[in-house]
C-alpha cells in the first residue's frame, strides 16, 4: 500500500496584535509586523495568514487591513480570543492545526512575522512542539515597556512553554 506524500503549506503567522488605547487603530508595532508580511507573501504567497490577537478586536482590524492590501479573504484566518502572548501563540496554532486536520497529510511550514523581542519570546514557546518555523522581524522599534514584557514571557516559557506554572501565571495575570 502506498502513502501519500506530506504536502507542506506555507502559512505566515502574526501573533499578539495590539489596539491603541482608543480601540480604533493597530498598534505602531501590529502595523509594521502586517507591512513586512504583506512584503513576504508579496515575495512567496502564502497559503494561509493566520493573525491573531483578542484584544479590542485587533485580530479583526487586522484582517481588515490585511484587506485593504489586497490580500485574498479566504486565506486569512483570524483567532480573536487570545488574551496574552502564550494564548496567542497556542490558539493561532490551534487555528492553523484546524487547518491542516482538513488537508489530507499537511504539515505547516510557519513563517512568523513580529518585532524582534516577540520573535525571541515566540520562538521558545515553540519548542518541543515539532514544528518548522522561520523568524522574519518586522522593523518596528520596540519600546521599553515591550522590551520588558516580552523578556518576561521568555523567563516564564523557559519552564513552561505553553504557559503553564506559577511564573507563566504571574506574569499572565500582570500582561492581561
């Protein structure tokens, strides 16, 4: 009996979109991860660009101006319900794994877009999750406050990847 070949679909993924305090607007640092995305599948076109954040509707604010770009609507999938980066990363996974259970033998190659400090905090929140990821940073200067926050959720995910445990709990409930 023959099995089918692993079909592979590039997915780009950017986590942990933010609002301004107004509710209105992306963040300076949100709109700079979507140029450098739209520039990537401009370059490689995705199959699938998954954003994610839960906050004062930033996934859908993304999407919209994903939109605005030009991007195809039925490749964008949003997740809507995170509240922090662990939730960000775990339920954008969860989307894109829904995605691949309805493709026949799929695998994701994930390209994630975010500031520098995002990447870092992302890239270990990944580990021992057996999935091949590439790390694009977008150019946006990341403000202390940021900086710190992100250093935070690499602390807490050096124990706990998926953020589980005590830190990771501290830290979700000062973030949130």
């Amino acid at each position: 009996m023959a099995t089918q070949a692993t079909k592979f679909f590039n997915v780009l993924f950017i986590p942990f979109g933010e609002v301004h305090e107004s509710g209105k607007k992306l963040s300076d640092n949100t709109l700079s991860a979507l140029i450098k995305g739209v520039e990537l599948h401009n370059r490689k076109k995705f199959d699938f660009i998954v954003v994610s954040g839960g906050k004062n509707n930033a996934a859908g604010l993304m999407k919209n101006w994903l939109w605005e770009k030009k991007v195809k609507n039925d490749i964008i999938c949003t997740e809507d319900k995170s509240r922090d980066l662990f939730d960000s990363v775990q339920m954008g996974l969860g989307l894109v794994d829904r995605v691949m259970r309805s493709q026949k033998n799929a695998k994701p190659k994930l390209a994630v877009v975010a500031d520098s400090w995002t990447n870092r905090a992302v890239r270990m929140m990944l580990t021992g999750q057996n999935i091949s990821a590439t790390y694009d940073n977008s150019s946006a200067e990341v403000p202390w406050g940021r900086v710190f926050k992100m250093i935070a959720y690499c602390f807490a995910a050096l124990s706990h990847p998926r953020g589980e445990g005590k830190l990771a709990g501290i830290i979700r409930s000062l973030f949130s």
